[in-house]
C-alpha cells in the first residue's frame, strides 16, 4: 500500500469503511435548491453517500495526523496530511478501509493564450459568432436565459469578477449566490485574486457587457469555487471533489470546470473514464444529479493530443474548440477517444473567443472558454425543460448538435443547437448528397455544391449592437463534407473533413474494407450511413 | 490503414477542382500502446554534463580548483522495472582537464614550474545504474535518484605545459600516451534529478597514476549537473 520511497509528509486519502445515519437531516443540510434537484431527478434525498462522514471517526485520524484538510462524504474518505510513520498508525485504526496516497505534480490549466486586447473587425465576428452559432437569436426571442438554474464554477481564480462590468447584471440581481476558495479554505473574497482565467470563463457563461451578450446564460445563479493555484503542489484534485460537494450542497444544477489533468500523472491509456481521481469525482457529481462540462483539453497539437481527465468521465459534456475562421476544429483543442473507445469531445464550441479579462475585453483562445459556452447552452436548454434529467439533457445536447447523429473524434456532434430545444423549430433534413455503386466503387455525389470554407467574417463594426450580436450566424463549417470509418465496434477508424469544391467529392473502393465496417457521412445537415 | 481514395478531378486546372482534405485522423494507428518513452518500458536517451574536481586530501594542494573541468556526453538506456525502480546502462565519453598548480608544493608530475600545466583524460566509459523514482506520474522521468558504478579505458592521457621563452614566444609540450597513468578506470556514481535536470557525483575508486611512480592522486571527487537530451 505505501510506496517504497516516501520520508517526507505526503497527502493522503483515507477510505473508512462505514457511516452513521445519526441526525442527518437532508432538508436543513442542503440547500433547497439541491433538494429540489434530488427530487425532480429522482435521485433520494437522504442517499448513505451524502450522510456526512463520522466525525468520531475524523477527529480519532485528526490526531494521528498533522492536519485533515476535509472529508468527503460522496467518497466516505478523509484527505490528510501525514508522513509515513503516521499513515502506518492510522491504517491501524479499525474503521479504516483503505488509504490512497495522493501525487505531488504541478498544476496543468486547460489554457491557451491570450491575445491583444484590442478588438478588431475580426474579434467583433468572433464575439458576434461565439453565441450565435450557439442560437443566441433563439434563445433570446424564446426569452430563454438561463433563470432559475445554479451553475458552479471550478476554476484557478476570478481576478476582479467582484468588480468587472461584465457581471453588474448578476450583482445587481444578487444572482451570485456563494464563493469559496478551496485552496486557502476560505469563504469570500478570496476566489477574486490568482488569475483571471476564471472571470473569463465565467463571462463565457453569462458575461454581459451594455446589453452586448459574451455568454448565453445570463440569467441564471452562480457558485464560484477556486480549486487551484499556479504552483499547488498536489491538491487540485482534491480541491476539485471538495468543490463539487459543496456545489451539490449548495444547489449547484450545472458544473463548469475548464480545468484537465494529463501526461504530468497520467498515461494516454489512463484516461478511460475511471482511473483518475478527478474523473470518479465527476462522475460521483453526475450521479447527484449534476450536469458537469468539462473542457476538452488543449493538447491537440501536443504529444499527448488526448483529452485529459476528467474529461474522459463518461458522465461529463466534454467540449472541444472549433475555429471561427475555419468552423472546424481548431488544432489544439484535444481529440478523442477516451482510451476505452467511447466518443469525446461530446460536442463542440468557439475555441476562441472574446472574454471578459479582469481589465478589459480580450481576444482568448483554449477550450477552457468552448466549455463556459456549452454550459450557458446547458443553462438555457435545460430551462426549456426543468423536468429532465441531468444526463438526458447531457443526450439532448448531443442530439442537438449540428452534425448529429454522425460524429467524429475531433468535433463530437458539433456544435449544439437551441432549435433543438425551442418548439417547432427543428425540421427534417433532405438528403445533400448521394451514393452511387460503380462496380467496386461507392461515389459520393454532393448536391448543391457552394464553394466551401468562406467564414462569416466581414467588415463588422467592432462595435457591435446588441441586436447583431444575437443575429443568428452561419457556421463556416457547415459547408464541408464530412465522412468516417467506423469499425463493427462502432469505434471510428478513420474520419475525415473535406472542403468540397466539385460535385464527386470522394470515392471508395468497398474491396478495400472489411465486413462489419460503416461509412458514415455528412453535409450540410444531411448525414447518411452506409455498410461497406 | 485499409486504402482509401479521394478522386481529384482535373477539368481545367489542378487548384479549381482538386478536393482538399482538412482534416485527417487515423484512430486505428494509435491504437498500439507505445513501449518507449520517458516513464515506459524502454527509454534511450542522450546526455551532456560538466563537472568540477573537488578536493581530497591529496589533490588540494596542486590542482585549481574551479578551473579543472571533467565534461561528459553519451547515450543512456533505461529499462523499467517498476513505477518505482528501473536499471539502465549508459555509454559515453569523458574529458577531463586537470590544471595543475604552479607553486612550491607541486609534485606531478615533477617539480617544475611552468606557466602553466594540466593532464588531459579522455576515457570513453560504461555504467550500470539502478533508479528510484519518487510518485506516481505520467509519461514524465520525474524525481529520481540514480546509484552506480562506471568503468572506462583512458583512450588519451595527456600531459600539457606552456611557458613563454626569453623571446617572449609561447612554447607548448605536449606529451601523449603517458606511462604513468593507468590504461583504466573505473568508480562509483550517483545521481539527483527531475526530468532534463540532474546533479551528478562520480567518485573514482581506481588511481590515475601507477602505483609504481608513488606520485599523489589527482581528486577523486567530481559534482556537476547533466541535461538529458530527449524530445
């Protein structure tokens, strides 16, 4: 159980074997908003897994130890800080079922760059483009904006979000419902030093700025956890479990962390949906009911190139970034699949963005900032219909998504769209293209052929009304011509994107396939299957 | 991959109606779970470290402290065994310039004195290592103390003074394959790291100089840093 090396104090995780009931009572404990959850997803109200952790059984370890930094009730387990010679004492203690000694490594932040802050033409059609292609028009014509749901966010820090203009609405609204910072352990103000990189992402969700929306979900509460710091040496993790507990605790609907951990602990091959530490705390918080978004990770371009944890849980909306010049992937915004095959990203959104910076508007870059969009999506589709579940919105967000149901491990189903989610709006697509059998050959035949990749960009005014802000904006990706192999596991083997600039746009040799293997397809709406 | 062709249609020219490919991902080509790298299997890597003799009790008295340099360079094998121990081999060179002091006490090789004067050793040498890692991690070295012996062949032994002559000229002698310094080497290592990044020991066991020509050794002791070449 303990490693060969260890002399100095480490963090360690202890798993105790039971709890007791005694006074629990759910309704005073929670918030009600998190009672409501419970109810209206059918999740028990008074589950063992949310009884608090015996406190007998944390105060015996607490004086074994130096210091019991908190007890998770989701995992029944107490993380301490303690050497060797003092685990040694505590794995004797009866009631203790297993200790899991916890790592050291640096942070990794799901971060890009920022860019210059000044906002060009180009900037203004991205800030235009980053909710409208998300159905900013729809939403905002259905008077959708997220109200009545509670979004937690789990981030490194919200330098000046106290204070940036682009959160008065949610001030003004006392929509702000709690804060905590988990690296000092403290309540209040604290979450608003350390880096920006949160107020950013919080602005992606729900910013506002002179009726100029950043994000979609503007009316709805928020909960701010600050789970790292810069140089934090081994809690992240911890502090992100510690989080989600206290969102859960607190009403907390949805969860948006833009947060990943990869090849500094983790092997490629780990990441398959249970290893981490992180992972099993996001899938614990699905559990509860609780939609969680987590970036898909910025390694795209990297050795790595996989997704990272968490990820890869499959309870949690993983999203990757698309370029707005391009309207597809954007290159370093991670691939799938999770390394037991199954389909990540899960959808998709504008991997560059315009945020709100803790000094000014700024051009930004990462799928830390695609996931705060999908979850101001999430917001806003889940207020369309309270009565689902956090994982058959999790479905109806991939349903909703423009490629859908074709898929590809770059994209997921694309980018999601509100019309999915707003009666009446949804029609059914005609076939784009056709399939036509040439002795060995399948020959894929496009329809309507447009010169293919001309983004929506222009000579915008950067700056820009609120009314062409929530203009409805045309995905530059939706021109392409998408297609796949697919495997009788249903694993792709091989995907594709192409710009189609002639009407015979690919052509396959069914000899060169093997029994079982699909081709799948899609352009401009229309997707098709085909067994090879 | 199984073959796969997008027809490129050429009507008028190439550029008008080629087709192009924007994106192109090959799952099935990962699929195979690499057995090289860092904290894998196997892991080849090449490094380059400098040195500096530390005194003994001997050797204080005539070399320069500082000034005396032992450079090192070669390829490293490392095999895992566990997260937290693997064994490795490493080949290589090793130059060394001992400079000599010029002063009363100066006994190697002989008592006179120059301008200035130092042995060049080169050994082309192997080691055997055994490594512990501290954490779990990733695909990353990590934290590691390495514990070993080295051997080598003196493949130079060189012996070099300058002197300015009553002319004001500048006279080198250079003196090669010298019979008194041992044809072999060989010690103890060790090693503290993290990642590229190490602190290095050698401790030489063996003597520089045959034990016939009753001449002082040079230190024995060499600290320095080493930078792991790899991607």
């Amino acid at each position: 159980m303990f490693p060969v090396v260890v002399h100095a104090q480490q963090s360690w995780l202890v798993y105790l074997k039971d709890k007791q009931h005694n006074d629990f009572n759910p309704y005073t404990y929670f918030d009600a908003k998190a009672i409501e959850r419970r109810i209206r997803t059918g999740i028990p109200v008074d589950d063992p897994s949310d009884w608090p952790v015996n406190e007998n059984y944390t105060n015996e370890i607490a004086s074994l130890v130096d210091e019991v930094f908190f007890a998770s009730r989701w995992f029944n387990a107490v993380v301490v800080q303690a050497d060797i010679h003092q685990m040694s004492r505590v794995s004797r203690l009866p009631f203790v079922l297993e200790i899991e000694q916890l790592e050291t490594e640096e942070v990794h932040l799901a971060e890009y760059q920022e860019y210059d802050t000044t906002m060009n033409p180009n900037e203004a059609e991205v800030l235009k483009g980053q909710i409208g292609t998300l159905g900013a028009a729809e939403w905002k014509k259905a008077g959708i904006d997220g109200k009545g749901l509670r979004i937690a966010i789990l981030d490194i820090g919200f330098d000046n979000a106290d204070k940036v203009p682009a959160f008065d609405h949610i001030r003004a609204e006392n929509h702000l419902i709690a804060t905590y910072d988990f690296t000092n352990r403290k309540n209040g103000d604290f979450v608003y030093y350390g880096s920006g990189h949160g107020t950013q992402v919080w602005s992606c969700i729900a910013g506002k700025i002179d009726d100029i929306q950043i994000g979609l979900a503007t009316g709805a509460e928020f909960l701010l956890a600050k789970t790292e710091k810069r140089s934090e040496k081994y809690s992240e993790e911890l502090n992100w479990l510690a989080a989600a507990e206290w969102a859960d605790k607190n009403g907390a609907d949805i969860i948006n962390s833009s947060l990943g951990y990869t090849g500094k602990r983790y092997f490629n091959w780990q990441m398959d949906g249970k290893t981490s530490f992180v992972t099993r705390a996001a899938n614990t918080a699905a559990r509860k009911g609780i939609l969680v978004i987590n970036a898909a990770g910025n390694e795209g371009e990297d050795e790595w190139h996989y997704i990272g944890a968490p990820a890869d849980a499959d309870s949690a909306l993983a999203v990757g970034g698309i370029d707005p010049s391009t309207g597809f992937h954007t290159g370093f915004s991670s691939y799938g699949p999770t390394s037991d095959k199954r389909m990540k990203p899960n959808v998709s959104a504008f991997g560059h963005v315009i945020a709100a910076a803790p000094n000014k508007l700024n051009s930004t870059q990462g799928t830390s900032f695609a996931s705060p969009l999908v979850a101001g999506f999430a917001a806003c589709a889940w207020q369309t219909n309270r009565s689902l579940t956090n994982m058959q919105l999790f479905r109806e967000i991939e349903k909703s998504g423009s490629l859908y149901p074709y898929f590809d491990y770059a994209h997921g189903f694309g980018l999601p769209r509100a019309s999915h989610f707003l009666a009446g709006k949804e029609t059914t697509p005609l076939p784009t293209f056709n399939v036509t059998e040439r002795g060995d050959s399948l020959i894929i035949i496009l329809n309507n052929v447009s010169v293919a990749g001309e983004s929506n960009q222009g000579s915008a005014n950067p700056e820009l009304s609120a009314e062409e802000v929530q203009r409805p904006a045309k995905s530059a990706g939706e021109d392409y011509f998408y297609y796949n192999i697919m495997n009788k596991s249903g694993v792709i083997d091989s995907y594709y994107v192409l710009k189609a600039s002639q009407p015979e746009v690919v052509t396959i040799l069914k000899s060169d396939f093997i029994d079982g293997q699909v081709l799948n397809m899609h352009y401009k709406g229309y997707s098709e299957t085909i067994k090879l | 991959m199984k073959k796969l062709i997008t027809f490129l249609l050429f009507a008028f020219s190439v550029a008008a109606y080629s087709q192009e490919i924007l994106l192109e991902q090959n799952v099935k080509a990962d699929t195979i779970r690499p057995s090289r790298g860092p904290n894998l299997k196997n892991f080849t890597q090449g490094y380059l470290g400098v040195g500096f003799p530390l005194f003994t009790n001997e050797a204080v008295t005539y070399t320069k402290p500082g000034l005396s340099t032992s450079f090192d360079f070669g390829v490293r094998y490392k095999r895992k065994v566990c997260s937290h121990f693997a064994l490795g081999l490493d080949f290589g060179f090793n130059l060394s310039a001992y400079k000599l002091k010029q002063d009363e006490w100066k006994m190697v090789p002989d008592t006179i004195l120059n301008d200035k004067e130092k042995f060049q050793i080169n050994t082309a040498a192997g080691s055997a290592f055994m490594r512990i890692n501290v954490g779990r991690r990733g695909n990353y070295i990590g934290n590691y103390l390495d514990m070993g012996a080295y051997g080598g062949w003196n493949i130079s032994k060189k012996h070099k003074t300058t002197n300015e002559n009553a002319e004001g000229e500048k006279v080198k002698v250079l003196t090669g394959r010298l019979k008194y310094i041992e044809s072999f080497s060989y010690g103890l290592l060790a090693r503290v790291g993290t990642n590229r990044y190490a602190f290095t020991a050698r401790y030489r066991l063996s003597d520089i100089f045959k034990s016939s020509y009753a001449m002082p050794e040079l230190p024995r002791l060499i600290v320095g840093i080493e930078v792991g070449l790899f991607k």
